[in-house]
C-alpha cells in the first residue's frame, strides 16, 4: 500500500557534493565520552544503548562501535552519498526505491540530460515526459508521481527552498517529510541525513540482516526500534550515521549476503561467533 497524505502526487502547472568532508574516524578501543562540551572528535560513548524495555529484561546491546571501528578500518571512508547536490541526493533516494544503484544512475543521467534536476523543472514537466526519463529505475510511473509529490511539498510548504526546508528542526520536518507520497521511513531519513546533514541514522535491509544474524533483531523488527539502536548510541552524529550506514551497505554487499553469506571473511564475522 502506498503512504498516504497530503502531498499525494497529483499533477500541478505549477550543496556542490553532499558529502561529508570529513569521514568519522574510528573511535579508540575502550575510550569513554566526557562532558559534550568536550567530546573529542571520534570518541563514542562507553554507556551501552538502554531502552526501557531493555532494562526490564536486562538484555544486552549490540556493540555499535566496535561494529563501526571493525568496518571502518576495512573498507575506509566512503564519501557518501553519491550526488552532486542535495536535490539530485533526494531524487536519488526517491528513485532507489526498489532498484539498484546502477539504474538509479541511468535515470538521474537522463534527468540531468533534459535539464529536469531541479525542483521547479520537474514540476513543471510533464508527467509522461518525467515517466520516460526516470524509467531506468522500475517503477516508473509512481516514481514520476513522488519526484512531484515532493517538489510540490517543497514550493507548498517551504517556497521552492531546499535552504529553508533542511533549516527546519528534525523532529518537525521529518514527520512532514513522512507526510508526502511515496517517502517512507527510509527514504525520509536518506534525503534528512545526506541531503541537510540532519543527525538521524538510515536503516535498509542490510542493517536488519546483519543485526538480524547476529542475534540483535527478530524478523519482524521494527524501523524505529533499530534505527534508536544507533541514535541512543551516538546522539546527534550526523558525520558517524552518515559514514556507518555506508559501511552497512558495503558489508551487506559484499560479506552479508541473502544467499551464501561470507561470514568467516567479513569484518564482522567474529561478533556474530560470539553471539549475544
């Protein structure tokens, strides 16, 4: 079912790269977070991640930094996310929807080509024309629709500004966000995080697996519920969500796989021996 609200994709008339420049570094084995004020850059906090539930059940937490130290010095930074602005990173979310990153690509070229990267190109487009050009990334014809659910939301509700949109708090735009046609949980956070540099973690298939398999989720585990996993655990750090997720996907590509996943190879392989 599709989401519903207010922005439901009807037709109207109507950053220079979005990367972090500095990727969070690994944090030192055992280093404990002192007073904000006074924070270090990379130090995580040593206090493990607590939910209400939590502490009545007396379950532990994943060890998030020691995932996040184990990822980063195998792969590096990764300089996401791949866009040279902040609209082509949310046109870029929208469109990855169901897709590969490759095909993602195809459409965005295309866009880029008709000069239709821009919010008010798009909503002035029209929707047959929009419908041609993103066809590379699958569903086609919804995907048209959510590029001008959005761009419609962007002139309604913050006069065509991404400036004045990514200014909004996060607790106040993300349900807005939520709001619009065809942005879920997901993609809300995607364009939040890596197109305004809002502190709020990504979760996509590939974290639930590998939490999943290492015993910190169930099948049915719910969005929210993982994603506050890593924001209790690293409060506001826009720069640790942004470079952690990336590592996610890399893992997930490579290592945690649905079928034949490599786990005696993968930088995580040994959390997932220990078990919980």
């Amino acid at each position: 079912m599709l989401p519903t609200g207010r922005y439901r994709g009807q037709v109207t008339s109507a950053v220079a790269s979005t990367q972090l420049s500095h990727p969070e570094p690994p944090s030192q084995p055992g280093s404990l977070r002192p007073p904000a004020a006074t924070v270090p850059q990379g130090a995580v906090a040593a206090t493990p991640v607590v939910s209400a539930a939590d502490t009545r059940s007396g379950e532990k937490q994943p060890p998030l930094d020691e995932y996040y130290n184990a990822l980063f010095t195998h792969f590096g930074p990764q300089h996401w996310w791949p866009g040279k602005t902040p609209f082509e990173v949310i046109v870029g979310a929208i469109l990855t929807q169901n897709t590969s990153w490759t095909n993602v690509e195809k459409a965005i070229f295309n866009l880029r080509t008709a000069r239709l990267l821009s919010p008010s190109a798009i909503e002035k487009a029209p929707l047959r024309r929009l419908q041609r050009l993103v066809r590379p990334s699958g569903y086609f014809r919804q995907k048209a629709r959510k590029l001008k659910a959005f761009c419609d939301f962007l002139r309604l509700e913050h006069r065509g500004s991404l400036k004045r949109m990514f200014a909004t708090p996060t607790i106040v735009l993300r349900p807005k966000l939520l709001d619009v046609f065809g942005i879920g949980p997901e993609t809300a956070d995607s364009i939040l995080l890596y197109g305004g540099g809002h502190a709020v973690f990504v979760v996509d298939a590939y974290t639930k697996r590998i939490l999943l398999r290492h015993g910190w989720a169930g099948e049915n585990a719910k969005y929210e519920d993982v994603r506050w996993m890593f924001e209790r655990q690293f409060p506001s750090n826009a720069r640790r969500f942004n470079e952690f997720h990336a590592l996610i996907v890399q893992t997930g590509k490579h290592f945690c796989r649905t079928r034949d996943p490599l786990c005696h190879s993968c930088p995580l392989g040994r959390y997932r021996e220990e078990g919980r």
